[in-house]
DNA sequence: CGCGAGCTTGATGCCGATCAATGCATGTGG
DNA sequence: CCACATGCATTGATCGGCATCAAGCTCGCG
C-alpha cells in the first residue's frame, strides 16, 4: 500500500519543455518562442514510476498522456482468457497513453522496465491547446499516425516473420531508437527479459534466447546476459528479410 | 490507362453528412446542427473505386482521409523484401488514411474488395476544421486512438492465438461490425478471398482453409464458399479463448 | 553463502507450412 | 451451347520450425 502510493507521488516542481534535451523527438517537435512557453505551462508536472511499477493499467480512467523523460517502459495487453501480449517498449520522448482516448479508459497496462520518470499532460488541456497552436496539433496527430504504422510495421513482424527475423528486426529497431537519442548503436543494455521480448514478438522465450546464441555463433552478435555487442549490423540487416517463400 | 483515369473519377455533385445514414458510425458521430453543415461543406466529394483497385498506394503523397461509404476495403503493407500483410478490412462508416499523416505519404495500399464509393475529407481543412469545433476534434482522435487499439488487439491474435481462434475471432469481429450496420449477424458474404483472410490472420490459405471445414464439421459454421453462415455464435465464441496453456 | 529469478541448452512432439492433386464456379471464345 | 481456361477453394500427405518439457547454469542480492 505504502509502495502504491510511492509510485503515484508526483513531482512538485516545474520542468519546462523549453528546456528539455529531448525536444527535438517529442511533442514539441518544430515548435519554438511562444508555442514552447505555452506547451510549458501545460506540461507542468513530472511523475516518478519505479521499475516494477505500472504507469497506468487497463481500465484506468484515461485523463493524460505521458511523454518518457527517462526510463523504460513495456505496454502490455491481456485477454479476457489471461493472455498477455507486450504490444510495445518506449523509450525517453516516447508518448504513452494515446490507447486511452478512444473509451476514455486505457485499455493496457504501462509499466516501468527501469526507475523512469514521465512528463504528464493533461488531455483536456492539450485539447484546447492543439486547437491554439495549430503547429502543435499537426505534431500531435503526425504521433498519433506514426504510432498507427508502428503498428502495422509489428503486424507485418507477426505475421510473416519467422524467430530470427524478428529478433533481427527488433534489435535494428531498438538500435535505430538509441541512435536517434544520441547512444551508441552498436552496444546496447536490454531493459527486457526474454520473456518480455519473446511476447513483444510472438515467440517462447526459449526461442529468443536460442536465436540470440545462433547470432553469436554466427558472429553477428556478442551476448553477454543483456549486454548486446553488435558486432556485424550489416549481417543483422541481411537477416531481416531473406525470406524462404 | 484509360481504367486509371476511371478509378480515380471524381464524383461531382455534394453528398451531405447531415443526410448520411452513417452518420451515427463515422467522423459525424455525436455532432448536430451548425456543426453538421460544418462538416457537409468540407466532405464535399465522393470517389468510385472499382473492385480490385487502389484508393491509394504505398508512396502516394497524402493528401485526404477518406470514409467508406460504400462497398469494402483492405489495407496492406509490404516489406522491402515483398512480404504482404493486411493490416485490416474496412466497411461503411470506417476511416482510411490515417496512416499518411506522420509522413506525408501513404504507408500502406488500401484496395477495394468490391466497387465501392468513399467520401474524400481533405486533411488540410479538416484540421482546420478540428481547431474550431471541439467535437469534431475529439471525434477524430478518438477515431485515431481506436485504430491503434484495433492494431494491438491484432497483435494480440497473431502473437497469441493458434489458428482456429485466429479465425473464430476475426468471424465475431467482422459479424460484430455487420451487426452495428443493420445487417444479420448469422448470415455474411465474405468479401475476401481465403488467402486475404489469412494474411491478415498470420496463416496460410490452406490453413484458413481446414479451420472452415473444421468449424462446418462441429456445427459451428455453414460454409459454402464465401456464404457464411453462424449456426452456434456461442460455440464461436468460446473457441475464441480456450487458451491450451 | 545460498536462494531465486532469469537465461541457456537439449530432447521431443505438434501445429501449421508446404507440396500436390482435385473440385467447383464463373466467364469467354469458337 | 459446349469446351476450355482461370481463379479460388478444398483436401490429403509430408515436413519443418517453434513450443513444450526438462535440466543445469549464471548472477545479483538478502
């Protein structure tokens, strides 16, 4: 109890967008001078999410959405019948919570992979604002569309990819990701289990795990735990898509 | 040549939300009034698509979002390497497009199944429009954040589900769709060919196949061809979700 | 130090893919 | 009007990839 209540505690201070290092990849994209100090004054108020902790979960009546400051979270969404299905992992600049609009309630849970902290904005209020600033709301709905492609990009995974393919492709993802938040592309930390990855992309996790020992025996990779060294990136790009049909 | 020009012919004369019967299904839900005739100035025109061609292709420039008025659609995306996957099955009163907005190009082919006619709902001026009636503004993200939880329920099928639930499901979410349009829910013509079905669903032709006759034999379905008819929605339901782990 | 969560690796089995043949409806040209 | 072609669907036989079951390993942590 005392720990649920720890994981809502919000963050009092302020934290502006204006001067946030992460500007450039989340909803301020191509905004500047006023448009920032107006998105300032919506964005007021951080919230800490410890690893373990869920953001928000299915059914939870949607009021904001939440943009990734630091930190790493899975979505997930289950079935009446119990299954689970990982349907995402964000990353610093991502938004989480865009499910919620639709019923008014979030129809999967978010939960922190590490000790994250997310950047809260209000719905209603982005509302109002997007029909301001109109810069705002075409970034808005283009967040919106890419998400809906990213989407459609997993379906293609799912359903027309066998086991190695799709860790191939997760992983130049995940590597894409980092590069584009300045890290480096070729030496990544998983954030995830086997587990986790294994439901992200529709395979056991003893399937994941037996794919990442053949990329390192096949020199593609160095696995040490969740330690990834990408040692061949072209090789890896090669094996999204040599499809045996 | 001459059947491109006629695929993208333009139909001249108004068509009016306020007079569709849609209305209640489509981006006019929950509107009235002033802000219907709103709506009717900037749905102006209608397109005829013939059966088996594109609305859009993958790489067009995006300019409108387009609501089925008539007929049935598919949307697909292909991988570089020529891998297809539809992404969905649209019918009257659903929204096409909206993955063009995050990039200003189309990312997907959105084929007819059958002649069919759309309404055009120019980007440009529906944003401009959303900026000024708040309802048509929550009506639209609402209709955006839908999709991205229509896709991860389809994720949850491809990672999750064995082929005859696959199947089970997609038949109650299309007689589902049918059934908010008037139509019986026992009785369907399927639009799509069994190999369309199953790429959608992640399986094989043949496979989609065998599930049918599987269903025909335990009383569940009467197939004949794409004449579907639900003998047991009950026993399809729980076929949905008997989870073998 | 020992426990437990997560990871690896091996052996086996099953579901759905693949290959192949046949059936069925629609349409077309002789 | 029939012969034939064509596209789609069904059904059977076989194969292979991934799931499943099981055992041992690694590492962090109380």
């Amino acid at each position: 109890m005392a720990a649920a209540l720890a994981a809502i505690r919000i963050e009092p201070f302020k934290v502006a967008c204006s001067s946030c290092n992460l500007r450039e990849l989340c909803l301020p994209v191509g905004m500047g001078g006023e448009q920032l100090e107006r998105l300032d004054e919506l964005v007021g108020q951080r919230r800490s999410v410890p690893r373990g902790e869920p953001l928000f979960r299915a059914g939870d009546s949607f009021q904001s959405l939440y943009a990734v400051r630091t930190g790493f979270f899975k979505t997930c969404v289950a079935s009446e019948d119990g299954r689970e299905q990982v349907t995402g992992f964000q990353m610093a600049g991502e938004v989480l919570g865009l499910d919620g609009i639709g019923t008014e309630r979030h129809t999967c849970d978010a939960v922190a992979l590490e000790d994250s902290q997310v950047c809260i904005i209000p719905y209603q209020q982005l509302e109002d604002l997007t029909r301001e600033l109109s810069d705002l709301q075409r970034q808005f709905h283009k967040i919106m569309s890419r998400e809906i492609v990213r989407d459609h990009g997993v379906m293609l995974l799912l359903g027309s990819m066998r086991a190695e393919e799709r860790l191939a492709a997760f992983l130049l993802n995940l590597t894409q990701r980092l590069r584009a938040r300045g890290f480096s592309s070729s030496s990544l930390v998983l954030r995830m289990t086997r587990e986790e990855i294994g439901s992200y992309l529709g395979l056991k996790l003893e399937t994941v795990s037996r794919a990442f020992s053949k990329f390192q025996d096949d020199g593609v990779l160095e696995v040490k735990q969740r330690q990834i060294t990408v040692l061949d990136p072209a090789k890896l790009q090669k094996l999204v898509g040599n499809a045996p049909c």
